[in-house]
C-alpha cells in the first residue's frame, strides 16, 4: 500500500442557505492545509496523505476528515484539532474518540449491514 492511512477532508461549498451547511464554510480547506503542512513539518507525508474531496454527504458534521483504511470519521474538525488526529490516530494508531461523529452512520462496524448493503436505519435523515 502507498499510504498508511489516507486522509479525505471535504472542502465543498454549498449555498449559504442550504440547511445541512457546508464544510468549506466550517474551515474544511483550512483543515485541509493545516494537515499538509503538518504532516510535512513531522516528515510524515510519505507514511500518510490528506487530500481534499468534494461532498462526504456529512455536511452536518463539517468540517468531516474521513481516514481510511480505518473508515473513521471526525467531525466537526477544527485547525486546532489537527494535531491531535495526527498524534493520536495516525502515529498512535488509536481514532480520537471525542472528535468523531457520534452517529451510527459514521462508525465502521454501523456502515454495513450484514450482506454488504447500506443499512437504512443508519441514515441521517
């Protein structure tokens, strides 16, 4: 594998007034540059990689990083967090709990159900 884990942190933006917000406008791309620059700081970007991506379809949760392949989803993520999810997660291989979206939506064992097809139950809608 190139990467140990990869990063995705949404930066779309949406309308000011669509009702599920937007994570460009909750400082995703902000998020974004500050995990590059730290990742780089530490000499990790080669064991690790965060790139930007369109929509997660958690806009509620913005800013949403989702690293994979642990399929651990945080949200709302701020600069500050950064440091943390790098520290903790990446190099101590432990997710930072109290960062992660805290819907059954976003946890792996909740992702799938049994025969491989999202589950209803776990939408948030």
């Amino acid at each position: 594998m190139r990467y140990e884990r990869h990063l995705f942190i949404c930066t779309n933006l949406r309308d000011p007034d669509a009702k599920r917000g937007s994570c460009a406008r909750c400082g995703g791309e902000e998020v974004r540059e500050k995990f590059k620059k730290e990742l780089k700081a530490r000499g990790l970007n080669g064991r690790f990689r965060a790139n930007g991506a369109g929509c997660l379809d958690a806009c509620e949760h913005g800013a949403v990083v989702v690293v994979y392949p642990d399929a651990v989803w945080y949200g709302p993520v701020k600069p500050e967090d950064v440091g943390r999810i790098i520290d903790e997660h990446l190099v101590g291989g432990k997710p930072v709990d109290d960062l992660r979206i805290q819907h059954p939506r976003y946890t792996p064992d909740a992702l799938l159900k049994g025969d491989g097809t999202p589950s209803a139950e776990n939408e948030p809608r």
